[in-house]
C-alpha cells in the first residue's frame, strides 16, 4: 500500500473524526469544507479531544502537535491532485456525492482511490459518476470515530480486488477492525440492522407502551448497549435516521422500514437531537 496523503472531504463529525485518526497514525491529511470556518472549527474540535488525550498522558504534546501539523486546511477541492486516497463524508444526498466525485475524477491522479463514508446509500450508483468504478469503495466509519473500532469496507459492483485490499491494509493501519460487505446492499451491515431496531423503539413510543427513558434504560441495562434508542436519535442526529429509513423504505420498497410519524414531527420542531440542543433530552 502507498498511501501517504489523504484527502477528507466534509469536515462535519465524521469528516473531523477521519482526519484527526488518520493525522494522529502518520498520514498527511488534506481536510476540505465548502467553507474555511467550518474546516477552522473542525480542527479546533481535534485539537481540544487531543488536549484532553494529552491530559490523561495517552499522547505527549508532541505527538499532538505532529498530528495536527499533518492537516492542511482547505476550501478547494484542487487541493486534492497529491492525495492518493480520498475519502468522502459529506451530507447523506447522492446528487451531492456524484458531483464531487464527477469533479474530483478530473483532478486526481488516475491511480488515486476513491471511497465514501456514506452510511447507507449506494456505493456502485456514486461509484458509477466518479468515472472510475474500480478504483472506488465504500469506507464507513463509525461515530466518534476516535473511539469506535469497526469499519466497514464495501465492494461496489465493480471495485477491484487491489482497491478492496487497499481500503482492509488502510483501515487496520488505522488501528480499527474491518469487515466486508460483499455486496452493496442499503445500510450495509450495522446501519441495516441498527435503523429498524431504533424505528421500532419510536414504535414503541407512539403506542405509548413506555417512556423515553425506560425505553432506553430497558436496553442499556437489558442488553447492556452503551445507548438506548433515543440517545442514539440525538446523537446521530434523528434527520439522518429519517434519511436513512426512508432510503430503505424506497430500495426495498417495503414500507415497514418508513420512518415512525414521531421522528418526522421531531424534525419539524427543529429537534433534532444533540447537535441542535434538543431531541428526545435536552443538551446544555
Ligand atoms: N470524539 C472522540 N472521543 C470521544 C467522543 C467523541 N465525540 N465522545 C467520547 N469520546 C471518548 C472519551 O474521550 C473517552 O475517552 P477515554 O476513555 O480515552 O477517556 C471515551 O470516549 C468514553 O467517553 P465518556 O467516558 O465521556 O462517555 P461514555 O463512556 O458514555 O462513552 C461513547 C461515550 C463512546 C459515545 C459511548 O456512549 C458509546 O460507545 N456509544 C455508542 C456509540 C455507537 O454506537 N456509535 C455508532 C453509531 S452508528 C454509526 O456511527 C453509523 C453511522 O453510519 C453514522
């Protein structure tokens, strides 16, 4: 593998979380956001999670400050033409994702490997705009992606054997556990699973068979999750649970899988979990 430069593109919660990992392992990092301040923000969000790992004497300043000297900071998607890995974790919208790749195609060196973080959507279809579906993969990380050690690795229908084997060497040079996903099928394997099981405690809720909090105390102290469902709607944000149910409801074009009323209305409200100050609890 020779993969010293990669490029991040979305420097939202996932995007920051890719960056700082990969900086913190060795790896030259190009961070790009639509604008400077939101790359400016995620950088600072870093460098405070490394001060706290300073504090704890996990890291020495440092290996803190190599790390965050790794990161270029960018608006530019031209600043990518040295990466030799990209990975997209920009909002969950298709049109969105083929058009950066369509673009980045024409920027990058032809053997630069593509990969979305995307959480459930289609790896061939974004795959298919990025005029090189055999240099392309899913690589989906998992939230906070300091601390969660699994990723997924997805074949798109036409990724090469090389680029999947690249993407398994790049994510254990991470320290983090891949498995792979075969076959591109909507929300992989953990969001394929998680999304109907938080749909179904929303369930649970609209029939009024408990609260909020016993719901979530039930599976916490019941299956010793480390979140019950609706502290994972407000961490992972309900609208993106939304997105994704109904994405499922339309690939398998089974109407189980339809978003409950409840999360829609949560959304109208504008609660639409932590990152907004308010879902199911409410965050100082
Ligand atoms: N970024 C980086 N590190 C974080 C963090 C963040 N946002 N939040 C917590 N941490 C770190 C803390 O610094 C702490 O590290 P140390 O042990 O080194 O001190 C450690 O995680 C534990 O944190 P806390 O003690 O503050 O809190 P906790 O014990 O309640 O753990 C949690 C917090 C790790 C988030 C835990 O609640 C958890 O594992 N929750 C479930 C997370 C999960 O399931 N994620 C997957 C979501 S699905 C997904 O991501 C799919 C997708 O497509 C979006």
């Amino acid at each position: 593998m020779n993969i010293k430069t990669i490029g991040v593109v979305g420097a939202g919660t996932m995007g920051t979380g890719i960056a700082q990992v990969a900086a913190m392992k060795g790896y030259n990092v190009i961070l790009r956001d639509i604008k400077m301040e939101y790359v400016e923000s995620s950088v600072t969000k870093m460098a405070k999670l490394l001060d706290k790992s300073v504090k704890k004497e996990r890291i020495t300043e440092i290996q803190k400050n190599d790390a965050l000297d790794r990161i270029t900071k960018t608006d530019k998607l031209e600043d990518f033409k040295d990466a030799d890995l990209i990975i997209e974790a920009v909002l969950e919208n298709m049109d969105l994702k083929k058009s950066i790749f369509s673009e980045l195609n024409g920027i990058c060196k032809e053997d630069t490997i593509f990969a979305t973080n995307t959480s459930s959507m289609s790896v061939t279809e974004i795959a298919s705009a990025s005029g090189r579906p055999d240099r392309f993969c899913g690589i989906h990380f998992f939230n906070p992606v300091p601390v969660m050690k699994l990723v997924e690795v997805i074949y798109g229908m036409d990724s090469s054997k090389k680029t999947i084997e690249m993407a398994l060497e790049f994510s254990l040079s991470l320290g983090k556990t891949p498995v792979e996903v075969k076959k591109d099928s909507p929300g992989f394997i953990v969001n394929r699973l998680l999304i109907p099981y938080m749909n179904e405690a929303a369930r649970l809720l609209e029939e009024g068979v408990a609260s909020v909090e016993d719901i979530d105390t039930a599976v916490k102290l019941g299956l010793n999750y480390p979140m019950g469902p609706f502290q994972m709607f407000d961490f992972g944000g309900i609208d993106l649970s939304v997105i994704i149910s109904e994405y499922f409801r339309d690939e398998f074009n089974d109407l189980g899988y339809a978003p409950q009323l409840i999360l829609k209305q949560m959304i109208r409200a504008g609660k639409t979990g932590m990152k907004c100050g308010e879902g199911f609890y409410k965050y100082e």
